[in-house]
C-alpha cells in the first residue's frame, strides 16, 4: 500500500463508492470532487465550494470512510480542500486553494461587504415574511432550501449558478426565492437585488420596445447584482423575451452575479424554451421541492399558529394536515378560513367546525358519491399507491405502469371531480381532451376484461373512501 498514488486510492474509493450509491447522486456529490495529495496520515481531497463540503460531510462521511478503509485500511483520513473559484466561466484560470479542517466550519465567508450604502432593491417588493426562519423544512424541500440558504450566503460564489427551484404550485418556491433576496438584504452583502416574476419581466420588455428604449431596459437588468425571476414558465412560447433574457443572463453570469430562478416543471420538460437557454440552466444546479409530508405539514401549521399566536387544538392541525396533502397554500388558507369563520361564528375552533372547513375546500356535493375530490387529492393517492412522483405522473412516459396510473387518475378525475375534460387534460401536463376521453374508455374497458386490474384499481377507490369525512 506503500506506493500507491493519491488518485489511484481515490479512485478506488470512487468505485466503492458508485456500487452503493445513485448514479445521479454520485455524480452531483462525487464527480467534482478532486484527489490532490497523500501523505502517510491524510488524502487530500479538493471540492468546489464551501456548501458542497458541508453537504459531503454530513451525507456521505460514512461512506466514504468506508470507501477508504476498503482501500487503504485504517490509519488515514481525509482533509478537504474548498476551491476559491474566482473564475467559473474559465475552468483553467488560476485557482487559489484553501485548505480549511474539518473543525473549522464556519469560516468567514468571502463576501464583499459593502456597509456604506444600503442594498438597493429592484423590482417587486420583497414580502418580509418570506425568511429561511419561517420556511418550515422537511424531507420534500431539503435540498432545495440548503440550495437557497448557499447562493444567499454566498451570491455568485458557489457553483450554483443560476440556481433554478422547481415544483408544483403553493411548494414554497416564491417564498425560498424571496427568502433569498431578504437574506442578501439583511446581510448588506450585495448592492442591489432584483425580484421580479417572469410576467414583470415580459411586460416592461414590451413596454421597453414600445418605447424605444430596450437599451436603457438592457442595461437596467444588466447592472443588478442578483437576478432573481419567479415562475419562468411563462416564458414559454416567447421567443423574443426569452432572446433578451438570454443576454442579460449571460452578462449577469460571466460577471458571476447570482441568478436564481424558479418554475412548475423540471426545466427540461418546459416546453418552448430554447435549447441554449435550458443547456445555460444545466451549468448551475436544479432542484425540486416536493409535496410535503404529513410531519412536514403539521409543523407548518403548527409553526404558523405560533407565528399568530392561536391556540389551535393539536386534533384540528392533524385533521387539516391530513386532509389537503398537496399544497402548502391550501393548507395555509384552509387555516385562514378557518379563523375567518370561528371569530365571525364566535365558536371556538374546534374537529367540527374544520370538518365544515374542510368539506367546503375539498368537498362539493357530487352527483354521484355526495362527494367530489380535488384534483389533487386524486394525484395525490395516485402517486403515492403507484410509487411514482407528481413529476412522471404528468410527464411523457409511456412505460405500461406509468400509463395506467396517468390514466387511472384521469379516470377518477372525470368521475369525482366537477372538471370538464379539457380542463383535466390541462391539469395533466396539458394534454387535450380527447386524451382525457381515452383514457376512460380505457380504464372502463380494463375493468370490464381484467379482473386483476379490477381488484388493483378497487384498492385504489378503498384510499379514496378512507379520506372521507
Ligand atoms: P409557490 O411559489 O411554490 O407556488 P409559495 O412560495 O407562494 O409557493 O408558498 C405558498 C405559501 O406556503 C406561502 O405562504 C409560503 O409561505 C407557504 N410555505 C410554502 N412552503 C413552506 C414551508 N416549507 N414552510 C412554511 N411555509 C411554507
Ligand atoms: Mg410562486
């Protein structure tokens, strides 16, 4: 073992590592990480940045631990090393290495701190509420705030750029995004921020080209030091405001000014969008924020009465918490509601009247069941009984399970909701009608021949009947 060289043993480790973990996960987490040196006690191992290495350390120290004694045996340890990239844009400009220890976590960052002029704020007006404080953290949305929480300590620094969030509607993806702005606002790290949603952004371009004055609109989105857009989807379609914003994100990205950016979709299913666009967001990072689970959405309620200071029956927060699963607006409005009607009743807030609540958000009266179900509710129990996530669900996958969940689901869809067809192919990713109409007769004509299916989609109603009041 004598000989062996640094990135002969890292590479063994690599290899140890690969068989145990994600392939996707190993090359986020793995394959940046550089080997530099071995001594007799420690392997030098080199990662982008500052976050990077928290995340490592706290994930993956076991494994890699292991990885190295299945190497080398015991005896050595590792030393990381943060790059200090003053250059991302130009992999062979010169690099300073930073050598921090593994006690040492919370280096001063480098940040350019200007404390002589406030941070100027463009564009909408940040909501203060929207902190890391009071973004309630869970399994679904880890990632995503760990991801928000670093480009916000350090903007422009990590290898995070743009940064792009994305999940389905009321996840929490405004608020991290604004949670960001406040963040660099409080700190004073930066001179200006600007958060806009992609509509603001679209209308004063047109307004700007109305005017004759899409220089004066160029340079005013070139000159901000963070870019932060919300729900860019919008820009599907737009051809020439998605030219513009190319422009100014390549400015803003070659002068390493953070760019952060939000969507409903993966940004590789959006459709119209350019190609150079989307092939600009695969250099930062993208991450997805996911429905929240049952703890997840009880500590949020329970976090929001304390903000309020009501005292809410720890029953009601269950109750509300388990019956609207797949949106944090809802849930947070649900609560609202709520309020509304005990102090306008004068009834206390009790099982009973969230029930009522409850039956008014997600219930209607339905022809059939008495009972119509909210759209999400239906991919909801879909997802969860198939295994599969919101995501593939409404995505183009024609693998046969995948089919048949998509297609269970619209089934249900027409049956337990009040939705026209067009307006469910809609909900589905934006399929036509006639979809929609498919996959009934399909699902009708399944239950007819199959008995196995009946028997698999009778389990499915079953969920449906224990979400009932
Ligand atoms: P999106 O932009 O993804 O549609 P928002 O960021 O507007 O969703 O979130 C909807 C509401 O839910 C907001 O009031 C937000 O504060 C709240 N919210 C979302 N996620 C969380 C969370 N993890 N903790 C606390 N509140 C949350
Ligand atoms: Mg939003």
């Amino acid at each position: 073992m004598e000989n062996i060289g640094h990135s002969e043993l890292w590479n063994e480790c690599l290899e140890y590592i690969q068989e145990r973990i994600p392939t996707q996960t190993f090359s986020t987490w793995f394959e940046p990480i550089k080997s530099l040196s071995l001594t007799e006690k420690e392997l030098f191992l080199q990662v982008p940045n500052k976050f990077f290495y928290d995340w490592v350390v706290s994930h993956y120290e076991n494994i890699i631990q292991q990885s190295l004694e299945n190497a080398y045996g015991d005896g050595l340890r590792i030393k990381y090393t943060i790059l200090m990239d003053d250059d991302q844009s130009l992999p062979s400009a010169e690099k300073h290495p930073q050598t921090i220890a593994r006690q040492t976590q919370d280096d001063p960052q480098n940040i350019i701190v200007d404390n002589s002029s406030k941070i100027i704020e463009k564009g909408t007006k940040i909501n203060k509420n929207y902190i890391f404080e009071t973004f309630v953290e869970g399994k679904s949305n880890q990632f995503a705030k760990a991801a928000a929480m670093a480009v916000a300590r350090d903007p422009g620094r990590t290898s995070f750029n743009p940064l792009v969030l994305y999940g389905g509607t009321g996840l929490g993806k405004t608020h991290l995004l604004q949670a960001i702005g406040n963040e660099v606002i409080k700190n004073q790290s930066l001179k200006s921020v600007l958060y806009l949603s992609s509509d603001t952004f679209t209308l004063d371009f047109i307004s700007a080209i109305q005017k004759n004055k899409s220089t004066d609109f160029s340079k005013y989105y070139r000159d901000v030091d963070m870019l932060l857009i919300d729900d860019i989807q919008f820009f599907q379609g737009k051809e020439s405001t998605q030219e513009q914003f190319f422009h100014i994100f390549n400015s803003l990205y070659q002068h390493h000014k953070q760019i952060v950016l939000t969507t409903d979709k993966n940004p590789m299913e959006l459709k119209g969008l350019q190609e150079r666009l989307i092939s600009r967001f695969k250099s930062g990072l993208t991450v997805d924020i996911q429905p929240p689970d049952l703890e997840t959405r009880i500590a949020i309620l329970q976090r929001k009465a304390e903000r309020e200071e009501l005292e809410i029956p720890f029953e009601v927060i269950e109750l509300l918490a388990t019956k609207i699963r797949s949106n944090i607006r809802e849930l947070e409005g649900a609560l609202i509601r709520l309020l509304a009607y005990s102090s306008l009743l004068r009834v206390d807030i009790n099982v009973q009247l969230t029930k009522k609540v409850l039956n008014e958000i997600v219930g209607d009266s339905h022809a059939e069941s008495n009972i119509s179900y909210s759209i999400e509710n239906i991919q909801d129990v879909i997802t969860t009984k198939y295994n599969i996530n919101l995501d593939t669900l409404l995505g183009k996958s024609r693998k046969q399970e995948i089919a048949e969940a998509r297609m269970a689901a619209m089934y249900l869809a027409r049956k337990y909701t009040s939705l026209s067809l067009k307006n469910i192919g809609l909900y589905f990713g934006g399929r036509d009608h006639s979809t929609v109409v498919h996959a009934c007769k399909w699902v009708e004509d399944k239950l007819d021949s199959s008995e196995e299916f009946q028997k698999r989609f009778e389990r499915i109603r079953k969920e449906f009947d224990t979400t009932l009041f």
